[in-house]
C-alpha cells in the first residue's frame, strides 16, 4: 500500500523461474497490506545482512486460552513499523485438509480485513497458518473465526492439533478411517489443545496404512499407523496382468520384500503371511492385485519427535494391533493414562519419548497398565543390568 | 464477565464431512485401486467402479489471500468448489469428469502452478519459517526452496525417478517438519556460541532455567559486574539453540557462521526398509541469498547420482545401504571428516562392529 | 640387588615354531581346504597333497596334572608328541597317519574324552572360575558346565544341529570369555544390593573410588556411628557388582538372591550376520546344585526349538531373527516380562521403531 | 593327601555321567595335593550354602612383575587351612597354543612339586592357568618357569597376553600370519605385560580371518582380523562338484550371502566382488571351491570389552584394510600412538573403548593421526549436533 515500494532486487530474483514464487505471493499480498510489503523488507534487508530479524515472542493470545498464537516482534521496528508485531494464528485444519471453496474464501476475507493476507497452507503441524498480525487484532480475527465454523489449533505446552492422511476419502488402503478419528480426538481434546497443562508439546497423527503419508512415526509423540492382522488379499490374475504388462515381479516385488516371504513362479504368487512385516511395498507395486488383509485396525506408537535436545526419536510400538471403531474408548483410556502420567511426572520441556526413556519402558508400561511385548523392542536387552525391586532377606 | 461468555470457544475445526465431494461420500471406504495416468494425475476407482480424478499442482505454501481465491475460483470452475491440500503441501483438485483434466491444467498453467508430485517423482519441499518469521532461523527457508525447485521442478513434472523423493527443510535444529527423516534434508545451522547479553540476561530469563537447558552443561552461573549472569564453556557448545529457546538474552544467530547442512537417506514409510533418520551428508554450506548456489549444487548432485544408480523403488537410504557409505561418498566427491562421526550421546552405536566392510 | 638380576624375566612364551610338527612347518601357510570326514575329525590337505589329521576332544578345562599326562601319553603314542588346545579349550590332536585315528579315538574313549565338536555341532562351553577360585562368582562355573554336557554331549559327538552353537557360561556379570557373544549365554546374576561392611569400609576402601565406582550413582557418602562410610540407594542398584570389584566390603554375593540368567542369540564370526550381542531370554533361574536342573532344562529346551526350526547354516540369533522374536517367545514358551525391556543406556535404541513386527 | 577324605556327595554326583569330569580332576589331583584335597570341601561347602568363599584378592606377585598373579584367600580359613592362601598364576601360553610333550610335562612337574596340582588349559584370556598355590611358592614356581622357557602373562592394569587363532599353522583361510604377528607383539610389550603402566587392562587378539575363530572382535581392545581386498577365488569346477554332491549353491549359499552379490546359474558361480563384505559364509561351506582373495592382510579394530562398567562393545574398524608382514611397523606405531594417548589421558579403569566414547572417535582419530573414513562408522551422524572448535569474529 506504501506508494513508493523500498527497492528488493535479491528478492526480486526469486521471482524469476518456473516454480511458483513466495516472492510473488508477498508482493501481491502487499497490494492490499502494508505489513505484507514491509514483510518484503525485513526479507530483502535479512537477504542483505544474512541474518534474521525476529525477536524471541512475547506471551500474546486470545483471552481463555493459552495456545493458537506465536507472539512474534522485529528487532528493527523503527525502519518497519507495521510488521513491529507480527504474530501468527495457528487455526485448525479441518481432517484431511478437504476444503469447499466457500470456506476457505470466508477465511481469506477475515484475514484480508484484519491480517497480512499471507498464510501457509499448511504449517507442518497441519494448522491454516495466519502469517503475520497486530496484537490488536487477536481478538476480532478469533471472533470471526469461531463465527465461521473455525477454531485455533495448538501451541506450547498442549495437544497439538491432530492430523492424519487422506485415508479412507480417496486411499484404498486405509486400515481405518483417520479422519472420523482424528475429528473425533480434536473435539475431545479441545480443552488440552487450547489450554497448556501439559509439561511440553503432545502431538498426535493418523496414517491409514505402513505408508504412513503423514510421517506420523516421526513427526508425532501418539503415531497412530494403520496395519492388518490377517493374510494379504492376492488376486492372481491380477498379479499375472502386471508380469505380462512388464513388471518383473521376482526383481521388483520378491526381492524387495524385506523379509524375503514372497515366491513368484511366472503363474503364481505365494506369500507366507507368517513372515511378513505389512511393509506394504508388493502392495505399493501392484494396487490392482494386492490388497491389505481384511482384519484391520491400527498398530499405536509412542514418543517421537524432533533432536530438542536429547536427540530425535521416531515413535516405537506401544500397542502392536488395535481395533478402531466409534468411540474408540481403547484409545483414549491408553491417551488419559499416558497423558496423567506424564503429566504429573514429566519434567517441564521433556517430551513423553524423553519421559519414557528417562523412567523406562517397562516401567511406564507398568504405570499405564499394559502388559509388556517383544512387539514392543528390536530385541530383548543385551545388557545384564536388570532392575529387581524386592530381594529376599534371610531369617534372622 | 459477560463478553467472555458471548464468545464461542472450543468449538474445534470444521467437521470434514461438509467438505467431501458427493463422489467421496459414496465411495468413502471402497476404494478399490488406483492408478497413475500421467505426472500429477490420481485416478481412484471405487468398488462400483466411480472414478475420481485428481490434479496434484506444486505450491510455494506462503499464499497470499488472492491467490488463493484464485484457486478457489477453479475449484469453482472444475470441481463444484472441492479441493484439498496434501500433507506436503501441494494442492488436490478433485475432478469427476477425465474430460476436464487437460483445461484444468492449462489454466493452472497460465496461473503459474505445475503440475505433478505423484509416484516416483520428487514432491514439494516440506518447509518451514526460516527469515519470514522465526527467531531461531539459521537460513530462510522459502528462498533456498524456491531457488532448488526452479532447478529440480523436471522430477516434479515427471516421473522419471527410481523411487519417490522426499526433500524438506528446516531453518534450524529444531527441525520442525519430518526433516530429520528426509531422502534428502536440508537444515539451518550454527556455528557460535551464544553471545550472551549480559545486561538483559538475569532481567529476562531464570537462571536455573537456563543453566538446565544446555544438554552439554556448557552453562554455568557466574557473577559479572555485580549481577548474577551465566556463561558458556564454549568448547563444550554444539549450537543446539536450546538455551536460546528458554532465554531471549542468548542469540545464536550469526551470519557469519550460519549456514546450511546437508543430511541424506532418511525415509518415513515403512515400504520395504524401516523408517530412518537423514544421515550428515555434506556439514557445512554458506548462506548465499537469493539463490544458495552451493546448496542448490550440492543437491542436484545428490539427486544425480542417486537417479543413475539407484534400482527401480530404492530410496536414497536403501540405495546408499545397498553400495556402502564408502561408496557414496566416493560417487558423490563429498569429503568424509571428524563432522561425519557421530560423538553424540549414541555415538558409539553408529561405529561399524564388524569387519563387513563395502568398499 | 644380585639376586634379582640373576632371575630370568622377560623372556616371554616358548616360540611356537619349536611346538610345530613337522607337517605343519612343511605346509605352514599352504594348506589348500579341509574336510570334516567324521564328526571331530579334520582333515586339513595341502597345496602339496600332504593330509594332516586332526582329532578334536573334550576338555572340562580343569585338568589335572596327572590327566595332562595322560593326554601326553597319547600325543606321544600318536601324534610325535605334537598336540594343541583350541580356543575353547577342546583338546586337538595332530595325526599324520590316517591308520591311527580310530585307534586313538578308542584310546581317548577309554581315558573318558568324547570326540567332537567340529562343523556344525556344539562345541566345548567356555567357562570361568565360578566358586572354585573367584571371589565375585554369582554361581559356580564348571558344575552347571558339566550337567549340561552330560545332557548335551550327543550334539557334540554328531554334526546334527543346523548350525554351529556356541555356549559359554561366565559366573558374574565381568562376562570373562565371550559369553556376551554366545549362541546361548549362561549368566551368574546378583540381585540383592552389597550389604556394606561398615567397620571394615572405611579401613579398606577409599571413599571417592568407591562412590565413583557406581554407574547408576547409587552410592553416596555417609558418616554412621562416627565414621565416614558410604550407603546405597538400593532402588537404584543394578547389581553390576562394580562397587565390590574396587571395595571387598561391598559384597553382593548372597545365597537368596543370587543365581543364574540365560541370554541367546549372540555371536563373533562374521559369517552372514554381523557379530552381535547375545539378548536375554530368561532372567533368574535358581542356583541348584549339583545339577542345576531348571538350568539344564531351560537350555535344552532353546536347542531344541532351534534345532527343530532353523535352516542350514543358520545360528540361533539368524535363526531368531528371522522368526521374530514374539515368535521365539511363543514356541520356546517363555514370558516376556519388562526384565527383558532394556533401561540401560542406550535402551531407546533397542525399541521397535517402526510398524514392521512379525508375528 | 588326608587320609580320610570329607564326604562330598553334592561333588560325587558331578562324577557321573558322559562329560569329562572336573571333579575327578580335582579328586585326581587330591591324590597328590592336599591343596586340591581341600579345594573339594571348599567346593562342596560352597553346594550346600550357594555362595563362593573366597575373599577379595591381595596385592601378591613376584619381584620385579606387578601382574601374572590374582591373588586370592578363604573366607573359611579355619576350616580348610591348606587353602586359606590359594593364588593363581597365569603362564603366558605358545601362540597357537601348541606344545610338544615334553614342554607341558615340564610344566606339570613344577606345578605338583609347588602347586595344587590343578590347571586351567586355558584361561579365557589364553594363559596356562596354574590354579591354587601360597605365596611363599610364588618366586619358586616363577624361576623353575622361567627356566625352563615360560614366563608370566598379564593380569591388571597391563597389555594382556595376546592370543591367536591357529591360523597358517592348520588353516588354509588365514589372510595373515597369526602366530608370528602373535609371539612378535608379545615380545615387544614384554614391559607392558609385566608391570602396570595403563589405565586399565588392554588386551591384543589376532584373528586370521572374519571367522574369528578367537573372538578378537568381543574380547580385545585391539582386535586385528584377516581379509582380503581383491576377489574370492573361484573354482567353478569344484563349485559344480559341491551342486552334483547335493549342496543346494542357490540357498544355501547365494540366498545366505549378506550382500546378495552372488548368483548361480546352475553351471557358473557369478560373485560381484565390489559388493561382497567378505564375511567368509561362501568359502566356509565350499572350502573345497573358494578362497580369500590374494591381496590379504587385516582390518584392525578397537575397543571391545565385557560389560562393565558402561555397557559391553564390539571392537569398532580402525583400519579398514593393513597389510601384516613383520617387523609389523605400521601396526606398533599404531598401538603405541593409542596406548600413549590413552595411558596419558584414560581414567582410571577406563578401557579404550570407553574413552573413545568419552572423547569422540572423531576426536581420537585426529590425536592419533589418523585420517576419517566412512569404513569406520555404520552411517555418517545422525543428529544435528556438530562440534566446531573455530569461529569466524565479525571485524570491529
Ligand atoms: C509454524 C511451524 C513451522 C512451519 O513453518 O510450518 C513451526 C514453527 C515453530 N516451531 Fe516447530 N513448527 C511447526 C511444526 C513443527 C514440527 C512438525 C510437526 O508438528 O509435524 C516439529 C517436529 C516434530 C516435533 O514436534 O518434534 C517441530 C519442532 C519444533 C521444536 C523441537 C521440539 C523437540 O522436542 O525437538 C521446537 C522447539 C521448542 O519446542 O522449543 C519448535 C518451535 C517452534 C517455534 C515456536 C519457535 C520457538 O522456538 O519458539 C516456531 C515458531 C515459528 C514462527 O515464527 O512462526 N518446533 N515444529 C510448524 C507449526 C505449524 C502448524 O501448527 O501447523
Ligand atoms: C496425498 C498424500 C496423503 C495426504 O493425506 O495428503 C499421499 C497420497 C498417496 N500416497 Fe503417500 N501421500 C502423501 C504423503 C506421503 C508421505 C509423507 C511425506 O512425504 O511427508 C509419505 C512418506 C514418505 C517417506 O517415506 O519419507 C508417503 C509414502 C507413500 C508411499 C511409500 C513410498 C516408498 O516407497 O517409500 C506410497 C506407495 C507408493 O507410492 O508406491 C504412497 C502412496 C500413496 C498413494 C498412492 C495412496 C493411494 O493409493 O491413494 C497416494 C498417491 C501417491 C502419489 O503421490 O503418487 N505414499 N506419502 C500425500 C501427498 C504428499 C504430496 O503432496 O506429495
Ligand atoms: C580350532 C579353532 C581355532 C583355534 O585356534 O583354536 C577353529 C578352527 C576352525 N574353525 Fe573356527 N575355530 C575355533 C573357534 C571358533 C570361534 C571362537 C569361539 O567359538 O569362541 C568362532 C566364532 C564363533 C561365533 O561366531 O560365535 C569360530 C567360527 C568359525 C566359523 C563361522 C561359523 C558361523 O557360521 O558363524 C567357521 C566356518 C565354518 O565352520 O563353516 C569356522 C571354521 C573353522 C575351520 C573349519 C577353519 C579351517 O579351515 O581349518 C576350523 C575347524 C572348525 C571346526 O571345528 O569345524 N570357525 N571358530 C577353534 C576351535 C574351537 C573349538 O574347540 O570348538
Ligand atoms: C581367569 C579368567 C577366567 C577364566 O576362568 O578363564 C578371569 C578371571 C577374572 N577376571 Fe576376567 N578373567 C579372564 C578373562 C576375561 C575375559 C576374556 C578374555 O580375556 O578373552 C574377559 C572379557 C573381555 C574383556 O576383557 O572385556 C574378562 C573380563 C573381566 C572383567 C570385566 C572387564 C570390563 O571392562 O568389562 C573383570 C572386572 C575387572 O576388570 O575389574 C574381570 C576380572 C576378573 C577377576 C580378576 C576378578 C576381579 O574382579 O578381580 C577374575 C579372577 C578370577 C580368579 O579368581 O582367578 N574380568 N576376563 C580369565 C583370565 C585367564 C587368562 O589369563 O587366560
Ligand atoms: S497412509 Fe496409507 S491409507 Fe493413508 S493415504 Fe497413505 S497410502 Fe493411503
Ligand atoms: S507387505 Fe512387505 S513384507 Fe509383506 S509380503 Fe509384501 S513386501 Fe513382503
Ligand atoms: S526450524 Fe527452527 S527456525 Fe525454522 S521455524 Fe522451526 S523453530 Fe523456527
Ligand atoms: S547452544 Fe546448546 S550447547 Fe550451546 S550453550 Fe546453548 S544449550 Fe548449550
Ligand atoms: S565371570 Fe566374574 S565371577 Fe566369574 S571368573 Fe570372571 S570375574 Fe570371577
Ligand atoms: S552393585 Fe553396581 S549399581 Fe549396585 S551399588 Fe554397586 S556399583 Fe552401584
Ligand atoms: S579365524 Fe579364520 S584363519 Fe583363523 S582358524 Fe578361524 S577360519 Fe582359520
Ligand atoms: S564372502 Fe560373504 S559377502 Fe562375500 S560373496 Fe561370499 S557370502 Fe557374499
């Protein structure tokens, strides 16, 4: 809006090239948002000296709750004032990130009237992402939002907004149905999602099957991984139709089965269900032929996250097969148990991962009352040290 | 408090039902397969044999509102106003008739958008803030994307990869997105000590707050000029940032030690191998805006010479595995240095126990 | 000190070369392969077509010199003179006429020695000292050693197992001998605290070594009764017994608590599958003297089942491996308990981090 | 020696059954020795209350030595008084551990003239172990040895008596001499063996191949192992005689191999040498057809140890590939750059392989002057955390 646009050549050249440009999208935000074009010079100025110029963020948010906002102030507001706060709203996504356009347009028009006019679709965690606010502007933005049918999602020390995989709305392999439970869990945790009473982030994802298209295993501290329990469904003549288009199955298929349990003679294609670790890859290959088994439901996995600061960890199995149906009361008596535990004895900023490898598996399976499984380790210990809580004393 | 209680609060999202298209709803649960009729196009086939088609666009993820009613509008003009967005970003027009396919991606065309990201092909690069937004950004994040996918946007638009190429970024350790678990990870980092403000410090933050958060006890508390302050065993720093985290008073942003690493093989899907970490390919790389032109180099590489060798379905890590580390760093020309061996706390883990040695 | 300088020291071990026979120094480093023609006999042949006969026997380890001579007896009958002891203890007999073998082996059976333990068998137990000569011992060494081969000797006399299997027993958990490596590990194991000497204590022991010595830093100085001394955190105690090791008032020995674990799955050669530690499948069994029954049985049953499932060429850990380990748990009967969980150091690494479980 | 011998029915019972008996060794050497007489009640006790009654050793040795004796005393002194002393010696063994007749009778003859009459053959380490004999036999027992050409092994802080496995003496696989290379570094360390300068024990053992037929990868804190570095020789003519006499070369050998680099076509045995990790499975099961490669020498590795304190290890690759011909420089300059380092900067009771741990292998690599490899680690790091000792100081 400011008429004389500050000159950004270094950010000028990424506007150059074939894949679409944020540069672009920011100028065109700046059309109608004087933050947004001062964004651009923040952005060309850090492009200059190599260096960011945003402050640590101050505690801002809309009143009752405690999370949904990432306060955030320049460190040069004198040359730029309009973005000297500039805080996001994480808003939550609705599951599956399935939008008609009506609503995303509603949402465009809040955030015209009120904001930068720049979002991410989407912030890693899943949210709508409002790029960029005044403090004053928290509440009406909230207000109009909540009007709308929206709502924040996470931040800081609460449940982080759910998300999964498209699953059963357009994937043929969807174990089961990520969306109606990830709804389900956002609606029943909204109070931990908005208010942090938690010792640190909790976050928690839904992949229908192995492929895990949400990286639940390494992005969420609950990974819920849809699996199956029974034998792969093989069509034959299916199997066939892919050899005779050119696929080679042996080289293809077999040899990259990581447990080594399929056979392909030229006619036919025998697995043994036994040894197979429903890594999905034949399946992957061959959709036509092959299907997941027919007994489904999810394998759970607890404690993954990020390096901060004990180093990152991918989730590990805490329950190896669950059924998941409405109201999956399983699932969130496991959800009470781990986050009471945790909660009350998890230090400040340690991730329930960190927790678990703090106290030990065994014993927070012991606390939340499930028995333990080989399922559960790579192997058993290899070390002797082996804890014994009682002895026996001698008569005296 | 009356104002408080006219609010509507935990109301939580949109329920996702209202967003499905009717051929979703009727199909809900019964795909049967899929296909892959050509880059960036889904074919689903239900159970009673419905077809739903779906164009997969490439999307810089910083969108602006008129941009995105932009999309909207040929969500409008092709799909009933029904679209969605992937877990790497990337927009999903949902079409019932094949017959539009080919407008729909002449017109995305014309609004700059390509159009692919499906099967074995390279997809969008999960990103973050970097110099946009965050405090802790060691790099900016949509510049050096921008700047690789100008160059990689061929293995977008196509499928001419072995298996599916997963990059992502993150502006710092804290490496929000799966960027630890990345085919190929591009990540911020430092190199300084925190330089400590001595005057803000004991104002802003909690001593014994900061002093815990170091996981390499280089904190200690220290008086200096008559207040309580802390300072840090420098050598004793690996530049997590975490005592930045809990204490504004602590920067770690340097530009003239910042810059950028690079991490390879590490995977999310449990197709064939284990999901796995990235592994440190290449330590260190300057902050060359606008454009990274080692970063962008360095990757190209990478890709290359994964893209000659690899069998068809082998990810970076499964290729990597498959020939030996040695190897890889021979066929890439990347130095192998102190920086690649591990000296964290499982350090000792990752040294080779045996005498199976690929060479 | 004249008497000093007229001692020998230094001198090291008698040359080898001296020990050699003749055959040996003719095809020193010629040999071209061998052959198992019957089970604990080998036939090595040389580039030169020279056949040297080897007969493997039994050992208990413990000899006595009037059995060394015995042994002797026979070396000098058959072999020249020239005889040699394996790595595990085995005795081995170097014959170059073919006539002899039975001859000897008939001889040996007389004397009590069974001939064995080459190719795919079991071989000697590799032992320690147990409560014959070691202070630290959990249990004894050679009584459990020798019940089992009472049972086991048939695996021994024959080559019908799938693979080689390696068993070693170590009294404490110092682990002398590879028994951390075995196909199947027999483990002394404390599991009560040190019952701490506190008049003793302090005269012997020097108090910052020993609150050291604790990995899990268990042991905290105390004064008690007016003198310093140390106490344990006994939740905390794992009983690795390292305090003792440098404090005899520390003892952890104690008839109650004391007994035996059974670890498998280990191995050292680099065939196949790396090298690779052995995991615990049982925790405590009781010590039972003479004949440690529950021992016996428990590692009777583990060759069984192995015995039974695995392919050619596969140890027990491949064998593992390849079934899964809930499977290993189910057809050998035995419970997984949270014992079997790893809380050690580096216990995150042992989690199954991914959904690929066999079952 | 007494004449009426304390029942051991506990004992009596190990008597029976097909396994050679430990106890007939005892009650053979009882005939000759009331040491050993003694050391069955000592044992028997032991049965009936399940607990060793041996105390903590004393610092006992002979002149000059500062190791190759563990001492050792009863906790029941009163009751078996011929016991009450009862001390080890550790003989440092024949590389090979071959002998001639007339050398262990020699050795028998000092041991029931001064000694309990029982041994060990051999210790685990791979001494001659002469078991059970009073301090005032110590310095007796020690010069008749040295007499007649043996000498002490290492027991503490020391290089422990390194051992081998047979190797060219009787196998046709060794990819170097182990005997050689054995007697040679024992002579060399003679010093370090005998007079505790470490901080902790170091032991040395030498494999002729990846079979490891000493367990040099479990059990050394230098483990040195035979390969090879160009191709398996290959006689496919025997490999067809091994397929004719019944061995199925697909499964048993191909479908086995690690790297799956071999395939059989029924006539010919295709082995791609770039990918083969050399770990022997091949060659041991067609001895008759395959062979280590010519260019032989051998990997060297470091740091493994039993358990305590931290946690046992493998020896982890040093050298990825040396060649061994004596006078071995390369390989002492080696050890003694490691053992300087380490005697200098280890704590006490800190093995080699913990101080790597504790100081970083890059770290160690670089004090010890050698270069970085990726043969040395599984994987390049995972985690984020790199140290850099420099930075660059913006100017003033
Ligand atoms: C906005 C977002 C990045 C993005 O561009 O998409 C983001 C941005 C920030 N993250 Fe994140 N994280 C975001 C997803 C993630 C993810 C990915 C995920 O959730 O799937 C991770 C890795 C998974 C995990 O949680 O471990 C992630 C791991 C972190 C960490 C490291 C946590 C750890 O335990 O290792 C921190 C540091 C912290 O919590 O102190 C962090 C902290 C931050 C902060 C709040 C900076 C800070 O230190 O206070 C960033 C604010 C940036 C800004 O100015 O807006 N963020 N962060 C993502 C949230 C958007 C959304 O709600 O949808
Ligand atoms: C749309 C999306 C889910 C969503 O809810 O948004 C999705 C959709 C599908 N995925 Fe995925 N995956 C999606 C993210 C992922 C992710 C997560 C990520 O990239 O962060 C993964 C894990 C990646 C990893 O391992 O690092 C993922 C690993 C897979 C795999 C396993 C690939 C492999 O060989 O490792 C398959 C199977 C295949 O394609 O053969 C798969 C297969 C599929 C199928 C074919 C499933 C189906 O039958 O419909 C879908 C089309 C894939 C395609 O693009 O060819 N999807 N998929 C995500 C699209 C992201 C994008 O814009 O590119
Ligand atoms: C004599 C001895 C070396 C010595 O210097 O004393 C030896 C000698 C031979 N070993 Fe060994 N090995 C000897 C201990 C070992 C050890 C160490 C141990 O057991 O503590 C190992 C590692 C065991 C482990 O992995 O836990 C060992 C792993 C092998 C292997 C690999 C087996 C596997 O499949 O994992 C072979 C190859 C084979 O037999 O197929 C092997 C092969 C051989 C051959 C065939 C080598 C040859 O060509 O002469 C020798 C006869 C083996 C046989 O008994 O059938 N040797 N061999 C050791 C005999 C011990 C005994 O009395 O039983
Ligand atoms: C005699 C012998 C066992 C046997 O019956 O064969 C033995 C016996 C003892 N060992 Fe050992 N070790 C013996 C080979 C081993 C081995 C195997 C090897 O050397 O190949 C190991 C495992 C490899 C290793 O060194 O890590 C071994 C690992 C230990 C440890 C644990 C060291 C560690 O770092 O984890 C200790 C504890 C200690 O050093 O404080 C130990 C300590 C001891 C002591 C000295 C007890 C003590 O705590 O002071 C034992 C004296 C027993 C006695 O009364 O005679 N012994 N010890 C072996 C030496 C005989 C020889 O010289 O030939
Ligand atoms: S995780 Fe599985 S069910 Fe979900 S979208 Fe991906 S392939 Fe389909
Ligand atoms: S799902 Fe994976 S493990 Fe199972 S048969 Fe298919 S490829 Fe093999
Ligand atoms: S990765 Fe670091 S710098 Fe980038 S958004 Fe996350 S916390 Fe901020
Ligand atoms: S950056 Fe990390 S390692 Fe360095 S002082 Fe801060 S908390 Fe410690
Ligand atoms: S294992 Fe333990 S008890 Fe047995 S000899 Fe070694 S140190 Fe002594
Ligand atoms: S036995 Fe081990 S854990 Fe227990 S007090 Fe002693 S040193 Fe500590
Ligand atoms: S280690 Fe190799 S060279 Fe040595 S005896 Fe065993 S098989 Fe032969
Ligand atoms: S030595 Fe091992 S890795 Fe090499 S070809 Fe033979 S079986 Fe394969």
């Amino acid at each position: 809006m400011s008429d004389e646009r500050r000159p950004t050549p270094k950010l000028d050249d990424l506007e150059k090239g074939p894949w679409p440009s944020f540069v672009r999208e920011m100028k065109r935000a700046a059309e109608g948002s004087a933050m947004a074009d001062q964004l651009l010079g923040v952005l060309e100025l850090s492009y200059g000296d190599r260096v960011g110029h945003w402050k640590h963020g101050g505690v801002v948010g809309v009143r009752g709750y405690g999370a949904g906002v990432i306060g955030r102030y320049s460190d040069v507001p004198e040359q730029f004032p309009e973005v000297a706060q500039f805080h996001t709203m994480r808003v939550n996504h609705p599951a599956g990130w399935f939008y008609k356009t009506d609503a995303l347009r509603k949402v465009c028009d809040i955030w015209e009237k009120h904001g930068s006019g720049l979002t991410n679709l989407h912030g890693a965690t899943g949210d709508i992402i409002l790029l960029g606010m005044k403090t004053e502007s928290l509440e009406p933005v909230f207000a109009e939002l909540t009007e709308n049918g929206f709502d924040l999602g996470g931040s800081g020390s609460v449940v982080r907004t759910p998300s999964c995989c498209v699953g059963p709305a357009r994937c043929e392999w969807a174990c089961f149905d990520t969306l109606a439970l990830t709804y389900d869990l956002t609606q029943h945790y909204q109070d931990e999602i908005h208010r942090p009473s938690l010792p640190y982030k909790f976050k928690i994802k839904a992949s229908g099957c192995p492929n895990d298209c949400v990286a639940a295993i390494a992005r969420a501290d609950l990974s819920i991984i849809g699996t199956w329990r029974d034998a792969i469904d093989v069509d034959q003549e299916a199997v066939g139709t892919y050899a005779a288009d050119g696929l080679d199955v042996r080289a293809t298929v077999c040899d990259r089965c990581p447990s080594k349990c399929m056979a392909w003679d030229g006619t036919s294609l025998d697995i043994d269900n036994s040894a197979c670790v429903r890594c999905m890859h034949c399946i992957n290959v061959m959709p036509k032929a092959l299907r997941p088994g027919l007994e489904r439901g999810a394998c759970i996995l607890i404690g993954g996250k990020a390096p901060i600061v004990s180093g990152a960890m991918l989730s590990s199995v805490l329950v190896p097969f669950m059924k998941l149906e409405p109201p999956y009361t399983e699932l969130k008596e496991l959800i009470g148990k781990i986050l009471e535990l945790w909660g009350d004895e998890g230090k400040n900023r340690e991730r329930v991962g960190e927790f678990i490898q703090r106290v030990g598996l065994g014993s927070f399976l012991e606390a939340i009352g499930l028995e333990p499984m080989p399922e559960m380790v790579k192997h058993p210990r290899e070390n002797p040290y082996v804890f014994y809580e009682e002895y026996f004393e001698e008569e005296k | 408090m009356p104002d408080i209680a006219k609010r509507k609060t935990d109301i939580g999202p949109p329920h996702y039902e209202q967003f499905l298209p009717p051929i979703i709803k009727a199909n809900y649960g019964k795909w049967k397969y899929h296909e892959i009729p050509r880059p960036g196009v889904l074919v689903h086939v239900g159970e009673t044999g419905d077809r739903l088609y779906t164009v997969r666009a490439g999307s810089p993820r910083l969108l602006s509102v008129q941009t995105i009613r932009q999309i909207c509008d040929l969500a409008d003009k092709y799909c009933d106003g029904y679209l969605r967005f992937t877990s790497r970003h990337n927009i999903e027009f949902l079409l019932t008739d094949p017959a539009k396919i080919d407008l729909l991606i002449a017109d995305l065309a014309t609004a700059g958008f390509p159009v692919g990201g499906t099967g074995n092909a390279l997809s969008n690069i999960v990103h973050t803030q970097g110099w946009i937004h965050c405090h802790s950004a060691a790099t900016d994040a949509s510049g050096i994307v921008k700047a690789l996918m100008d160059e990689l946007i061929g293995h977008f638009t196509s499928m001419d990869l072995p298996g599916k190429l997963r990059v992502a970024l993150a502006c710092c350790v804290n490496m929000c997105g799966a960027v630890h678990c990345s085919d190929i990870a591009i990540l911020g980092i430092h190199r300084r000590p925190p330089k400590i403000n001595h005057d803000r410090l004991p104002k802003m933050c909690e001593l014994p707050t900061v002093v815990a958060s170091c996981p390499t006890a280089a904190i200690r508390p220290v008086r200096k000029d008559g207040h309580e302050t802390v300072e840090v065993a420098e050598e004793l720093c690996m530049f997590c940032g975490n005592c930045y985290t809990v204490c504004p008073a602590m920067p770690l942003n340097d530009p003239l030690n910042d810059g950028v690493s690079i991490w390879v093989g590490g995977k999310v899907s449990n197709a064939r191998s284990e999901p796995g970490f990235s592994k440190l390919a290449i330590p260190f790389l300057p902050n060359n805006p606008p454009r990274w032109p080692e970063v962008v180099d360095a990757v190209k590489k990478l890709v290359d010479v994964w893209a000659a060798n690899a069998r068809p379905y082998e990810r970076m890590g499964e290729w990597i595995e498959r020939i030996g580390w040695p190897r890889f760093f021979r066929l890439t020309g990347i130095e192998f240095t102190k920086q690649h061996i591990d000296d964290f706390r499982h350090a000792e883990t990752t040294f080779r126990r045996s005498v199976h040695v690929k060479r």
